[in-house]
C-alpha cells in the first residue's frame, strides 16, 4: 500500500508540479518590490492606516480625516487587527497550494497569496475612495487585539503605506471603556461587573471619588497591562518597520488644537492642509460627539451620568486601588507619554 501511495504522489507531482497540501499552509511571503510597484499601477491611491487602543480616539479622528477633500477614510475593515486577518483569504493550504503550484503558469513561479490579499484590500479601499472623489484612502480599526502585530501584518502587504498611531491616557481609556461596555454591551459582562453596573445606574453619584471603583481587580489590572502592551509593541514596531511613513499623535492634543494637529496629520500623509475650508470643517466634527449622541438615544437614563470625550476623567471615577494599580503596571508608560499625573 505504502509503495501505491507513493506512485500516487509521484504521478501528481508530475502532472500538476507539487505536492498535496499537509498540515499547516506555510508562511506568506511579503510583497517583492516589482509586485508593489504593480499593485500601485492597478490601484494607485496612497493608502494608510489608523490604529490605536480601544477608546483612544481614533473614531474623532476618522472623521476630521475624512474632513479633507483629498481624503476618505472609513473603519473596521481589520485588515490585520482582528481574526480572521486579510491572510483568511488564502490560509486554507489548499489555497496555499493551487497559488503557488508550479503548473500555475500565472504565478511567476512563487505563491501568489499576497498579491492576492494586496488585491483584494486596494479594490475595497479604492471602491469606496472613487465614490469621494479621493486620492488619499484609508481604515481606521483599533488594534487593541494583537497591537504590534498589527504593524508587522500590515508592513508585509503594504510597506508603502502610513500608519498612524492615536494615543490616550490609558486611565481614560480604561474609563471611556468601561462606560462602553456598561451601554453597548450588557450581555457580555460578567457577574460581577453587572452588580458594579446595577449599582453605577441606581447611585452614580457614589463611585465619583476615591473609595468605590467602577472595576473588578482584576480588570483594572488587565486593561493596564493591555494599554501598556500596546503602545510598547505598536510603538515600537511603527518607528522600526515605517520609519518616516509613522506618525503619532496623542488624543488629548487633537482636543486642544484639531486644527493645528491635523495640519500635521493631513500634511504626513501628502494632503494640501492649507486649502480653504478646512478650518471651519474641522471644527464642525470636533464639536459634534457622535459617540455621545449614540449613548443617549440607547441608555439615556445611564448615559447621563457618563462624561464623554473629557480629559482626565479619571480623577474623578478611579478609587484609590485603581490610581495605585495602574500606576504599578504602567505607570513608566503613563510619564513616557506625557501622562505624569498621579
């Protein structure tokens, strides 16, 4: 039987030119010089990508890029922020095999899959940019889920791209979360975060100072360690792999100047920053929290009581236990960034 099988294989290899898949596809490969240069022919906008930890901004900051006449941005395409990833397209190993096949005589003798996958991501991107009539296009997805891998996956598909990276006080963030979690998504806390729940919504008054806390222990601990992974890895990641193509920018100075901060945002990207208009387009999406909206048409009573978009919330809803637990985990992180308070 063993001799069968192996003139089975034999005959296939001879007729198709490789091996039936076994196990695991193998690793995709990047994009070769020659293969971007054709991806851009095909689909020559400029393309970028905004990342950023959950609640950290990067919505407000999607609408005031997408303010500019020369740019669209849109969201959660999670190209390479959430399972199963753009490589889901190809990372069946059968896929993997008929791309790379050597009787394939349109693969040019190695796998096909990332041109694949470049494909299929500048068709959706450029879709929606060519209904804008822009040049400049964009997604903005949090990549709160695997935070520097996001990078690496993206700079395997599209080293010519920007990033950017919004930054927030991660004690906002947790806070801005938490909120979140209390209104858009009930059904997925657990017992002991719907009790904290019940009670913020019977007395919010009493969690606004430093001797109850809106979190588990263990939460707290984990979104600290969570916000301070991310912008370690995403960080570091973005300087090596983009280098000039990396721009950062933190939340709290887009609420104090927008205009100013995205003067530089739309001038990293190769945007006129200076056409007439902007200014006042700037400020009509900077005042207008549409997150707030939202809140208030479905939990109106519970929404009330929530600040929205407010720098150094924290102060007032964290317990001591809270200030002091994220201050151990990240605190380094907190001071690196220009978050100093205590």
């Amino acid at each position: 039987m063993n001799i069968v099988n192996r003139l089975k294989l034999a005959a296939r290899m001879l007729i198709k030119g490789t091996a039936p898949p076994q196990g695991a596809r193998p690793p995709i490969p990047p994009l070769t010089p020659e293969e971007i240069a054709e991806a851009r022919a095909f689909f020559p906008r400029d393309k970028f990508f905004v990342y950023g930890h959950a609640r950290s901004g990067t919505t407000m900051l999607m609408y005031l890029l997408d303010a500019h006449p020369e740019v669209h941005c849109n969201r959660q395409a999670h190209f390479f922020t959430r399972p199963p990833y753009l490589s889901g397209l190809v990372a069946d190993p059968a896929v993997a095999e008929w791309l790379s096949r050597g009787s394939v005589r349109w693969n040019r003798g190695r796998d096909l899959s990332p041109v694949v996958m470049r494909a299929a991501a500048d068709f959706i991107l450029e879709r929606d940019a060519r209904r804008h009539n822009a040049r400049i296009v964009g997604d903005k997805s949090p990549n709160s889920l695997n935070d520097g891998e996001a990078v690496r996956l993206t700079h395997q598909i599209y080293p010519d791209a920007r990033v950017i990276f919004i930054v927030r006080d991660g004690r906002d963030a947790a806070l801005s979360h938490r909120f979140q979690a209390f209104i858009d998504a009930p059904q997925h806390l657990t017992p002991a975060d719907r009790r904290i729940r019940a009670e913020f919504e019977r007395d919010p008054a009493s969690f606004r100072g430093p001797a109850k806390s809106l979190f588990t222990g263990q939460g707290i601990r984990d979104y600290a360690r969570g916000w301070r992974r991310n912008l370690e890895s995403t960080a570091a990641l973005g300087r090596e792999l983009y280098a000039g193509r990396y721009h950062e920018l933190r939340y709290e100075d887009l609420l104090a100047d927008p205009v100013g901060e995205m003067k530089k945002v739309w001038g990293f990207l190769g945007a006129d920053p200076d056409l007439a208009g902007l200014e006042e387009a700037v400020m009509g999406v900077a005042n207008r929290n549409r997150d707030a909206a939202w809140q208030q048409q479905k939990a109106g009573h519970l929404a009330r009581a929530i600040p929205k978009g407010q720098v150094g919330a924290w102060r007032e809803f964290f317990s001591e236990r809270d200030t002091r637990v994220f201050e151990q985990i990240a605190g380094k992180m907190l001071r690196k960034w220009g978050y100093g308070e205590r």
